[in-house]
C-alpha cells in the first residue's frame, strides 16, 4: 500500500515526502505551496524510512548529472 509520495516542488526543484492524503504541500526550502499534482509525483513508498532512502538516491543521481554535464 502506497502511503508516502516522494514530490518535487515545482519552484526550486526541492524534494520532499508527502503523505498520500495530502491535497497540497509546502516546500521546506523556497515555502512554496504546490497542488499535490501527478506530474510533480517522482516515486511513491511505503514508509517514511524507505521515502528518504529514495530522496538520497535522487539527489545523489541529480548531482552525478550534473557533474556530467559540465563543460
Ligand atoms: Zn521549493
């Protein structure tokens, strides 16, 4: 059973956990308030634990990415 979104706010690009029944989340870094829309969705879980595992696992690729795409 799905229970935690992973959502990306639509502002800075911040990642944060939500919980399925949420209509609307704040961003903790920019204070950003997104609708909870499918598109802003980039994983779901099942715990809080295993959300932040994939949080980790996102920022660790965004930052490989962009170490790539260095001139
Ligand atoms: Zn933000």
């Amino acid at each position: 059973m799905v229970r935690y979104l992973v959502v990306v706010c639509s502002r800075c690009g911040g990642y944060r956990v939500v919980s399925g029944v949420q209509k609307t989340f704040r961003c903790f870094s920019c204070g950003n308030v997104s609708s909870l829309k499918q598109e802003l969705v980039v994983a779901y879980a099942s715990s809080a634990e295993e959300a932040r595992h994939v949080i980790a696992h996102l920022k660790i690729s965004r930052a490989a990415k962009r170490e790539t795409s260095k001139p």
